[in-house]
C-alpha cells in the first residue's frame, strides 16, 4: 500500500521556513547583544592595583596617584566613579556602570556599532508595519500609534548609538581617548603639544565642542595625537594589540591623523 501524507524530505523542507529562519536570527541577534553587555559590565577596563606597579618601568617615569596609591602608567587617570586608576582612561559610561580604558575600549566601540545596527533593523521593521497600518481600514487604533510612537523614538536612539560609534571609531582611527578631547590642554602630557597647537584648548563632549572638533578637521587642524601612530597601526593596536599597552609619546606636535 503506497505511503499518504509528506515524505521525510518534504517534513525536512517544513522544518526549515524563511520565518524560522528569522525568528532564529533575531533571537541569535538578542542573544548577542544581551551577552555584549554582560560582557562588558563586568570587564577589566585598565584596572591598576593599588599599591601596585612599579615606579619606573622601561625609562618610564610613573607618579603615585594620591587618590589610591598605584603607580599608573602614562595615559592612565584617576576614576572616581569606582575609586582606582584605569589604564589608557577613556571615560565612565552610566549606561554600564563601569569605566571605559585600554581593556574594554573595542569592546565599547563594538557593543555601540551593533546596538545602532539592531535599532536600524527594529526601525525598518516597526516602518514596515506602521505603513500597511496607517493607510489599513482602521488606522486610528492604539497599535497603530504606537507603532508610530516606536518607528519616531528608534530615531534619536539610533542616531546616539550611531553617533557613539562614529565617534569612538574616530578616536581610536587618531590613537586619542575621550578624556584628552574633552580636557585637552588641562591634562598633564598633552600640556606641551596645546601649547603650540592653535586652536581651541579643549574641545568637550558636548555638541558644542564636537561641532569644534568637526570645524578643525575640515581646516586640517587637528588636535594634538603625541600617541598617533598613524590610523592603521592605531586600529590595529586598538583592536588587535597586547593590553595594557605601554603608550609612548612620538616626536610629532601636531596630531598625525
Ligand atoms: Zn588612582
């Protein structure tokens, strides 16, 4: 009597559909992001032990910080926020709870590119419904608005964590850190470099001073970069090179990229 119903290879077929393919991806995707983040809120940012770290170190010369008693090397700052100095400080983000340094700097910088990349993915999504919705046969629904409500707020999300990216991108490109944008002139080692620098003497991470920074490099004055050593050798030690790594100055004044 011949077999009725699908064959084994037609339930293999059923078994793998476009839509399950899809649900796989955006779960993989969460999955992703919930584990960058874990990731990163419980990293290593640069931590220098206490009472750790010797006072010199390869000709070298390293203070002792009078906040927790390390001996840090060049680059690094005191952090408040959690007490202990960090290693190449970029800056404390909120959003982890933890600082920012030579340890988890691409790990940041990665974990901004795919949030920007999953908020671009949510928004064609909440657009592609929000439209059939709109002009649908009852577009003044609650889920209709707040469909809308999403696809508008995805926006200025977006554009933060795209942002974010662009700019720590930027940084790690020129071989500089947040914090020497921001302080600039204020901070210790880069006091000889702004003092033949002509322009401003710190920028700011406001939108103020990063429309500054952005006048400057398009008069191809760039900001002092005594680390600079030029974009690829940057990317590839941020994001391939040995941390934390022992940051020497260059001979140049003037930034190199
Ligand atoms: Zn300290």
């Amino acid at each position: 009597m011949a077999q009725i119903g699908p064959s084994p290879l037609t339930d293999a077929g059923t078994l793998i559909t476009w839509d399950r393919a899809y649900v796989a991806l955006v779960t993989a995707s969460l999955g992703l992001h919930a584990f960058l983040f874990r990731r990163l809120y419980r990293s290593d940012p640069g931590w220098v032990k206490p009472g750790g770290g010797p006072g010199v170190e390869e000709g070298m010369p390293r203070h002792k910080c009078p906040h927790c008693g390390a001996y840090p090397p060049e680059r690094s700052r005191h952090d408040f926020n959690t007490g202990q100095c960090v290693a190449k400080f970029d800056h404390f983000c909120p959003l982890i709870a933890t600082s920012v340094g030579d340890l988890n700097h691409s790990l940041f910088w990665f974990y901004c590119a795919f949030q920007a990349f999953l908020i671009a993915w949510a928004w064609t999504v909440a657009l592609d419904a929000v439209i059939p919705c709109l002009y649908g046969s009852r577009p003044e629904t609650a889920a209709c608005w707040l469909l809308v409500a999403a696809a508008l707020g995805l926006v200025p999300l977006f554009n933060f964590f795209a942002g974010l990216a662009l700019l720590h991108g930027y940084l790690a490109a020129s071989g500089r850190t947040s914090f020497e944008i921001c302080k600039g002139a204020k901070v210790e080692y880069l006091k000889p470099y702004y003092d033949s620098y002509k322009g401003p003497a710190q920028f700011g991470l406001t939108a103020k001073g990063l429309g500054s920074l952005l006048r400057e490099l398009r008069k191809g004055n760039a900001p002092p970069a005594p680390y600079s050593l030029g974009a690829a050798e940057n990317l590839n030690m941020f994001f391939f090179g040995k941390k934390p790594h022992l940051y020497k100055r260059t001979h140049c004044v003037q930034a190199a990229v």
